[in-house]
C-alpha cells in the first residue's frame, strides 16, 4: 500500500469513529459541569427577604462555585481560611465551594448591601484616585464594588466602551452584571491568596472589608455569622444561635479596631 492510499485509509478510519452505529455522527461531549448546592442566607440577606426586598439570588451561588479555580478549593486554602471555616479540609468538593459561594455573599453584603447596581465614589485619599481605564476619578461598583481598571489588573469582563454610553446604575453595565462582577471578585482574591500568597484577612488586600481593624472589617465579620454548619468546628444549635458558634476567635479580635470604609486599590 503507498502513502497515499495509507494516508486515505487513516482518514477513512477516523471518520467512521465518528460515526455511531446507527449511522449519526456521535454527539460532541460536554465539559463535567461541578455539583453546587445553595449556601445559606447571610443576616442582611435574611433582613432584607423578611422586608419583602430584593436579596441574594441564589443563581449568584452557581455562578460563583462554578468559576472557582482548582486552587482555591485545594487543601492549601485550610490556613487561609481557617478563621471563618476551621474544618475546611474535611470537607467535601461541593462543600468547600459552597463555602466560597457563602464568604462572596458576606462580602457582597458588607460592600454592597446585596444591591447589583451600588455605585460610590469614595474621598478618602488613599482610594481617591483616577481609574486608568475611564481617565475618571475612581468608582467602586457593583456587589464586590470593583474599579473599570480591574478588567486591566485582573482580566475581568468589564466594557467601559460599552458602559460609558448607559446611564449610572444601568444594570445592563457589563461591571453591574452579577456574573461579571463576581466572577471578577474570584479572580482578584484568587490572585491575592494565591498568586501573591497573602492571607484572607490582610491589611493589604483589595477590600477594606478583608483588612482587620477597619469598621467594614467588623461588618464582614457579622455577615458571616451564618457560614455553613459543616464548616464549623462546633456545629451550632439551632438558626438562631449560629452567630455565637463556629466562628474563630481569631476573626472576632480581628475586627476589634477601626478604621476607613470602602474598597482598596492594590
């Protein structure tokens, strides 16, 4: 047989590999899609569906436990996060993304109240500055309250070209869209746990809701009484009592001192 009848032979086999017994074309396979589950209400979540109001969308838990990246559900997250979640490596995959889903509703209630479309230009002058990407004064936006410049800093999926031509609290704003905004939350503190190997709670990460010692540290700190029960190193007895159990001390003295409110810059 000469090449050319071997090459045709090749193509020959592989297109019928393609092909089922029933003479269809076999069905492209799909990516594994990761099991998720619901996380729990955080307390203004709960305040705000006893008022009748607009709160978490628990959509928002699936989007955020799907775009987790391999290493922030690995063991390598257990010191990171011991303060809110101690059992962490017992844990199961689709509990630990659970967990994650939990900490980014306690983070979008802290900075944002749960609302998608907060927009603040803070005066402080350690975050007063001019975003690099609107040649404006900076903006923080959205549930994680996050800067048009990340799309730069971090890859996220924000169009300021887009934007600029909506009104200010236009929920069609690409960095107003939950999934951008969070999915782009995931890749600013994946950077900062992993990429720069800093902890959770650090005087030099992005929110000022993550540095111990400020005022919003200790709101973050109460949105977080509601964790998930399986993350708790003693399970709590009942809804009512979770926020005296399963929270390390280390997260409580933390969040003892004071300080500006409103998103970092770094």
């Amino acid at each position: 047989m000469n090449k050319i009848r071997w090459k045709s032979f090749i193509l020959i086999a592989a297109a019928l590999l393609m092909v089922d017994c029933s003479g269809r074309r076999a069905a492209p396979q799909l990516p594994i899609q990761p099991e998720v589950k619901a996380a729990p209400a955080t307390p203004i979540a709960e305040q705000k569906e006893e008022l009748g109001k607009p709160s978490w969308d628990p959509q928002w838990d699936a989007i955020i436990e799907k775009s987790l990246p391999p290493e922030m559900l690995s063991s390598r997250m257990e010191r990171a996060v011991k303060p809110f979640c101690p059992r962490f490596n017992q844990l199961s995959e689709v509990d630990r993304r659970a967990y994650w889903a939990y900490f980014f509703q306690a983070l979008a209630g802290a900075e944002a109240g749960l609302v998608p479309t907060t927009n603040v230009r803070h005066t402080e002058p350690e975050v007063a500055v001019k975003d690099t990407v609107t040649k404006r004064m900076v903006r923080s936006e959205g549930l994680l309250q996050l800067t048009y410049m990340d799309a730069d800093r971090y890859g996220c999926d924000f169009d300021w070209g887009r934007d600029k031509e909506l009104p200010e609290k236009d929920p069609d704003k690409t960095i107003l869209q939950p999934a951008n905004n969070l999915t782009c939350g995931i890749k600013i503190l994946d950077t900062q746990l992993v990429g720069k190997g800093k902890p959770l709670v650090s005087s030099a990460s992005y929110w000022s809701t993550l540095q111990p010692g400020t005022i919003s540290y200790r709101v973050f700190v109460k949105q977080m009484q509601n964790v998930p029960d399986v993350c708790r190193a003693t399970p709590a007895r009942g809804q009512k009592n979770r926020s005296a159990s399963g929270i390390s001390s280390v997260a409580s003295v933390s969040a003892t001192g004071s300080g500006p409110t409103g998103s970092g810059t770094n």
